[in-house]
C-alpha cells in the first residue's frame, strides 16, 4: 500500500504467530478492523471518543489477560491497537489523514495490527479508503459489538 508492492517480508507466518487473546478473523493474519460509528466529542483543543476507547480498552485487557505482552514489552510493538478517534458527519479527519503518520501506525506492528474506527469518516481519505477495501478483502472487518 505505501511502498508500490515493493516491501516483502523476510518472516515468515509460521515465525510470526498470531497473538493470543483475540479471535483473529482475517485470511491475512492477524490484522483486525473495529468498526464503530460513535461520535467524536471535542475536547479541548482535540477530540476524544468515549466508546472507542472503551473498545480499545476490552482489546487490552484481553491481550493482557492472554499474556501477550506486559508494560515491559509494550515498547516492542508486538501489536498495535491504533483508535482513529475522528467520526463526524462532515467527515474531518484532522492529523488522521497524514499518509506518512498512517504509515507509521499501519506498519510497525510485528504480529497483529487492530484499528479501531468510523468506516465512514475514514474512506473520505484515499490513503484510508484503500487501506479499508484491503480489509474488506482479507475479510477482518469485526463491528464494535464483539467488543463490549
């Protein structure tokens, strides 16, 4: 998606298992989209989302739970929880639509990547709209119900 089909990894999915904790649901592996359409509340200067991190936090405590990783591990990245935060009608996205933040985020997880997000809010960006038919695609697209 960011590098042109150029990037291949030199792991392969036996050397990276998929963490425990979560019923991964992807043909890819583990990869996870949690789709929510709770408004943003501002906050501030920012904006917060109340149910999205009431999402975010039962997705932690299971991977705590399964003993996935601890507070020492967390610097590795063995799995990222990314909260998109951002649902408007109008569609804003703020900083979320900063293709070389997103790259960021998207990339640096090594065994499970979950989003957690409005559908709608996020395919007004291309960079996200993309991303999102990709996850259409692998089939790992759960609604926020399965984690409440």
């Amino acid at each position: 998606m960011f590098y042109g089909g150029k990037l291949v990894s030199g792991v392969t999915a036996e050397q990276r298992p998929a963490p425990r904790g979560i019923q991964w649901r992807s043909r890819a592996g583990a990869l996870m989209f949690v789709k929510t359409e709770s408004p943003e509340q501002p906050q501030g200067t920012s904006f917060a989302n109340t149910n999205e991190a009431a999402v975010v936090g039962k997705l932690l405590k299971e991977l705590l739970n399964a003993g996935e990783f601890s507070a020492e591990q967390g610097r590795q990245k063995e799995v990222i929880v990314f909260s998109a935060v951002r649902c408007n009608k109008e569609r804003h996205l703020g900083f979320t639509n900063d293709w070389k933040l997103l790259n960021v985020a998207l990339t640096r997880a090594r065994r499970g990547l979950v989003v957690v997000g409005s559908e709608d809010t996020l395919s007004a960006d291309k960079t996200w709209a993309r991303w999102l038919k990709s996850v259409h695609d692998h089939a790992c697209s759960v609604g926020e119900e399965d984690f409440r």
